[in-house]
C-alpha cells in the first residue's frame, strides 16, 4: 500500500535549520511554488510570504492568518518590490536568477538567516536543469557570503535523495553592523618596517 503526502515535504537542508527560525519570525520564500516551506514554517508558528510567479499551488493559503502571498514575475528586470523587506528568514529552494542575489541579502534583518539549496554545476548528466544559468558555480554561495554573513553550514556535491542531483546549500546569518568606537580611540599606529 503506497501512501501519498498532501504536500511536499521540506527539504531535509531547510528541516536541520528550521530550529533557528523562532516561532513569529518573518520569513520570505522567494520561488515558494508550492509552497512546501510556507506550509512547513508556517506550522511552526512563522509569518510566511511567498512569492512566485505562478501561485496556483499555493491557492489554499489564500487568506490564511500570517500568509501573505504575491504573485510577480522576478525576471522581467522591475525593481524588487519594497515589501519585501526585513525579514528574519529568506529560503530559495530549487531556483536560481542571479540578478537577484543581491536583492536577497538585503531582504534579510541584521541577525536574519539565509536558507539557500540549489542545483550546482555537474547536475548536467542527471537531466535538468542543465543550463549554467540556473546553476550555481563552485562555492556560489560561499562567495556570496563573504563579507556579509556568517556561514553557519555549507555543502556541495552529489545526493541521492530525493533524485540524483548535484546541489549546493547554504545556512548563513546576516551580520549586524559593527558598533562605532565610542571610545574615539586613535587608530593604532602601523610600526615601522624592520
Ligand atoms: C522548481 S520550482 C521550486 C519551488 C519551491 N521553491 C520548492 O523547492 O518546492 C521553481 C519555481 O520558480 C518559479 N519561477 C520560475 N520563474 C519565475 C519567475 N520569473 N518569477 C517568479 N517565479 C518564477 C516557478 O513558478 C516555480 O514555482
């Protein structure tokens, strides 16, 4: 007897790190089809916006307390939409626009968390999707973080599960701004050479 779930389940990536997103987090799912990961944080009690540019299969939601849905195509060169803004979470599953990237990051509140897991290069002889475009390079993600986040974990390689695949993910923490020197403490003073 085979037994079918109504919907997806999370990805096992978004599932180790879904502790770290608290209960009445704002959290983005940029790409959500679906909507696996609104179904899946939202019952954990977060305020959940998917966007996406077809949202049939997220129709349920409509209307639901703490869901917020909005239909846009992220391709078509407009500007990001403002109300995507200060979330606590970002999750992109399964897409990739590059153009976006950095949109994303600023999408995130100082502290906030990016739960990113995509294809990677390599992922041409399982099938699609085969493009470059919609492949991440070698640490991708990685580099994106420099400098901004804090890399909690990083993966990249081959999986077997849910299909073969190669795949890169990504759980970062946004950095807060440093503090200003209260103190005005002089800079140090560079010695000089030997
Ligand atoms: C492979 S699905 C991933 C869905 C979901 N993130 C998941 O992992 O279950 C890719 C999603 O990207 C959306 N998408 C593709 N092109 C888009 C665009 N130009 N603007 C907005 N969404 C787009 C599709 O509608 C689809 O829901």
């Amino acid at each position: 007897m085979s037994h079918s779930l109504p919907f997806s389940p999370p990805s096992a990536w978004i599932a180790r790190f879904a502790p770290l997103v608290p209960p009445g987090a704002r959290l983005l799912d940029l790409a959500c089809g679906g909507g696996r990961h609104l179904r899946f944080f939202h019952g954990r009690g977060c305020h959940v916006t998917g966007v996406d540019l077809d949202l049939r299969g997220v129709a349920d939601l409509v209307g639901q307390e703490r869901v917020n849905l909005l239909q846009a195509d992220l391709e078509n060169g407009n500007p990001w939409p403002a109300a995507l803004a200060d979330f606590d979470a970002v999750i992109v599953t399964n897409y990739l626009y590059r153009p976006l990237l950095p949109d994303l990051l600023a999408a995130l509140k100082p502290g906030g968390i990016l739960l990113y897991e995509t294809f990677a290069m390599g992922n041409q002889r399982f099938g699609r999707p085969s493009s470059p475009a919609f492949l991440l390079r070698a640490g991708e993600l990685l580099e994106l973080a420099r400098g901004r986040l804090h890399v909690v974990a990083f993966e990249q390689g081959e999986v077997s599960s849910p299909k073969a695949a190669v795949i890169q993910r990504l759980c970062a923490i946004a950095q807060r701004p440093a503090a200003p020197d209260l103190d005005g403490d002089p800079a140090p003073v560079p010695l000089p050479p030997a």
